[in-house]
C-alpha cells in the first residue's frame, strides 16, 4: 500500500506539474510516427494508426513516465526502425534517434544503449499487443467490399517457429525440442496467428512453446477463438480438422473451410447427398483423454454436422489430384465445391504471409535474450507488418486491385527509400506532404505480384558460402576450455 502511495504521489505530482507540456508533446510525437507509415492526410486507410488508438492504448495499460527522451511513443518508433532496418542492433537504432534529434535541431541524446533497452522493459507487453491488434483489426475493418469474399469475412490461421538467443531464462520459459542435444540448439517458440484473407493484416497472435500440453497449433487455436465473430469464415489446413475447435467454431456462428484429415474414415455412400462427390454427414463426439479436454468438450453439442466435397484438379501432363474439404458452408447453389476448393487454394496466403514476416522482416531468429522481451519485439513485428502491409492497401485502393497483387517487398524498400523525407515533412504544407504521397503510392503500386500457381524452384543454392566453419557441438564455454586447452599444450 505505501509502495502504490508512493509510486502515485512520484508520479501523479509530475504528470500533474508537467500534464500539458507531456500532452503537447506526446500528441507531437504520436504525429511524427503516423507520418513514418503516411498515416495522416485524411485519406481512406489513414487511421488505422490513430491518435486515439496510441493515446488509448497508453491509458489503458496505466502507463506513467517522467520527462524524458525515451518516452513511451519514441520508444515506439525507435523499436519500430530498429525492426525494418536491416542492421537490427540496438545501437544502431540509438544512432538514427540521435542522427533524428540533431535534425530537428535538438539536443543529441547519449548512444549508450541502456537508456533504450531500459525504456523497453518498463512498456507492458501489452501496449504493444494493443497497438498490433488495433491496427490489424482498424485495416480489415476498412477492406473494400469487392475485396471480400461473397460478402463475408475470411480469417486464414497457420502457424511457425522462431528461435531466439540461447539464455538461461529463455530456456526456462520456450525449451529446445527434446530431440537436440543440450548446448546444441536453441530456445524454440510456437507461433499462431491469424491473417486476413482480402488485405493480409495479422488480426491476432497467439505464442507458446515448442511442445507440451496446450502447446499446439490446435491449443493456441483455443486462446484465440474470441476475435472470431458470428459471419466469419476460417480457412486452414488440415491439421485443424479436429472436431473440439470446428464445434467450438459453429457453435460461435463461424463457419470453416478446412482439408479432411486422413485419419477420419471418408465414405460418400453415406449421408444427405448433395451432389457427386458431394454429401452433408455428421460427426459423433469423441471423449477427451484427460480431464481438462473432458471438460472442455462437455459444454460442446454431441455431434456436428459437416459438408464433405470431393474434388479432381486435372492439370495437363500431370495425374489428377484429389482434394477432400470439410465445411459448414452447406448451400450447394451459394457455395458450389468448385468454388470452396478456389477459396481453400488461397489458404495459401497464409504461408507466405508467414515467410514475409520471418524473412522479409526477419522474425526467424529474434534478439532479445528475456521471455518478456522475445514477446514484445514479435508484437512490433506485428506492427510493421501491419502497417506496411496499411500502404499496400491504400495503393490497392487508389488503382483498383487487390492488396495481395502488390508486392510487400517492394513496399518496405520503397518505404525505406522515402523515410529521410517522410521523417523531414513537418513543417510542409498540406498539399505538399499529399505529393509526396501520392509519389510514394504511385512507385508501390508499379511492382505487382502475379499469379503463379504451377511454378515451382528448386530448393537449392548455386554457390556455397564462402565462410564455412565447423557446427559447435558443444557448449560455447566448453569449447572455449578445449581451445585455451589446446594452447597450453
């Protein structure tokens, strides 16, 4: 009790003394940010980055700062360069807010590195969550109508890995796998998210370890069930074909579009016939193993009713594949299989939505070496994804496409190329940040990303790199012994 009395006389007598200033400044600050991502203008996908969104998510987590450099927002920005540049260490992200400060003609902070990695840990995990979610949930609540599919909403859900640096409190919280020796590899996080089908932006993101009890893809599905809404659609492969989460997803008024699993026994002589190769059929429920699964499915109906459609891609010089779908989407008239199996070839997306993450922004192998902060540098990368992924559907809009005919790589090294003017704009006039703008979104819109569904690449490289060493089979330290050992010899 005298700890929170204390903390809020500190702080409460200082954002009382200073409220107006740190408003002032902090609304500055907050408009700087949005014009890094062309978020102001006034213009159709220009709130997605919002004033409120920040200020809201600032209040909401209760966070208090005193007057200085690294202030929640800068803090913000500063982690979000140090995420899209291709240098991604700390100090190189001190050295562009000094490089920033100096051309705005204020005083240059320290490059030490501790001010920023301290301003890091005292953010909430949760205010970067926020700031992801609002901004992935404002872009697909801005998708076009024509962007849609048959009027309704499609959510596309995958997951991954990501390994991170090997410290003792990241191997306490997301362990190796079991299969590599201890020195070896390194701590190994799950990753679920889901992904808007018409504009790509990340809705939700679910992270777990590698393995263990509700560890999967199907148990962080189950953390993540609420940001459906009645109406939508989920489409994912097949290892989601399991009866606990597509029931727990009709009974939300969400339907699935998802690949039969191998392992459920697959007869079209049975049930209401629709069609060839076409039937509605209807699954018993299956006890749980243990009693927190038992649990969970008691509260489920006793069976589910499913439309099973088969059907046969032929494609020329090659054999016939055979596609089997599961949904709930039960008009045949509405919703021919024909028609589900183009919308299930989009699941797609979802793999390379998941590699542009990884690669493009480099997410594969994260920096920080805490659990709390391994878990904040994924939600900003979450947010740069969001808000690129912001310009490409503002230039899809402009011309008339899609936003996934646009290329995201071009995107972030265009948005690259123009952030030494976007970062200069303050002080222009209206119409003069607009040309800027509409040049920035003319060079986006020129790389288009076509429709390749039968090319394929060897997954080989030409040339060896020139650098090889010797994979460390054991701890660091221990060859470090066997080294100095050797040279005593």
């Amino acid at each position: 009790m005298l700890r929170w009395v204390y903390h809020n006389f500190i702080f409460g007598k200082e954002a009382f003394a200073m409220g107006s200033l740190n408003h002032s400044r902090c609304r500055d600050q907050i408009s700087f940010l949005r014009r890094q991502f062309m978020q102001d203008g006034g213009l159709p996908f220009t709130e997605i980055l919002s004033q409120e969104s920040i200020s809201s998510a600032i209040s909401q987590n209760e966070i208090c700062w005193k007057e200085r450099v690294y202030s929640p927002v800068v803090t913000l920005w500063v982690f979000l360069g140090q995420i899209l540049s291709t240098d991604q260490s700390c100090a190189a992200a001190v050295a562009r807010l000094i490089a920033h400060r100096i051309s705005r003609q204020e005083s240059p902070c320290s490059s030490e590195t501790s001010a920023y990695c301290q301003a890091r840990k005292r953010l909430p995990e949760k205010f970067f969550s926020d700031v992801a979610r609002r901004a992935g949930r404002a872009l697909d609540c801005c998708a076009k109508a024509e962007w849609l599919w048959h009027g309704r909403r499609v959510y596309l859900y995958d997951g991954t890995t990501v390994t991170m640096p090997d410290t003792a409190a990241n191997q306490a919280e997301y362990p190796q796998p079991s299969y590599q020796r201890p020195g070896l590899g390194r701590p190994m996080a799950r990753v679920c998210a889901i992904f808007s089908l018409s504009c790509g932006a990340v809705v939700d993101m679910a992270v777990g370890g590698y393995s263990g009890k509700g560890q999967s893809e199907l148990g962080l599905l189950r953390r993540l069930m609420d940001v459906f809404r009645p109406g939508d659609i989920m489409v994912a492969d097949r290892l989601m074909c399991s009866w606990v989460e597509l029931t727990a997803l009709q009974c939300r008024g969400v339907d699935f579009v998802v690949r039969h699993a191998v392992t459920r026994k697959l007869d079209f002589r049975r049930g209401q016939r629709l069609g060839k190769d076409d039937q509605i059929v209807s699954w018993p429920k299956r006890y749980g193993r243990t009693k927190a699964d038992a649990d969970y499915r008691k509260n489920l109906p006793d069976s589910l009713r499913v439309r099973v459609c088969r059907i046969r891609i032929a494609r020329p010089g090659f054999r016939d594949k055979v596609l089997v779908i599961a949904t709930t989407l039960f008009d045949p008239i509405e919703y021919p299989k024909e028609e589900l199996a183009s919308l299930y070839r989009q699941r797609w997306n979802v793999e390379l939505d998941i590699r542009t993450i990884k690669q493009t922004l480099q997410m594969d192998q994260l920096r920080c070496k805490t659990p709390d902060l391994v878990r904040k540098e994924m939600w900003i990368h979450v947010l740069a994804y969001n808000l690129i992924r912001t310009i490409m559907a503002r230039a899809a809009d402009k011309h008339g496409i899609e936003p996934r005919t646009v290329s995201f790589k071009a995107t972030l090294q265009t948005l690259k190329a123009f952030q030494p003017m976007l970062a200069n704009m303050g002080r222009c006039s209206y119409e003069v940040r607009q040309q800027i703008y509409e040049q920035v979104i003319e060079s986006i819109a020129v790389h288009r990303v076509g429709d390749r569904p039968d090319r394929f690449e060897p997954r080989k490289i030409k040339q060896p790199h020139r650098k090889h060493h010797d994979y460390l089979h054991v701890h660091r330290h221990e060859a470090k012994r066997q080294i100095l050992a050797g040279l005593r010899k």
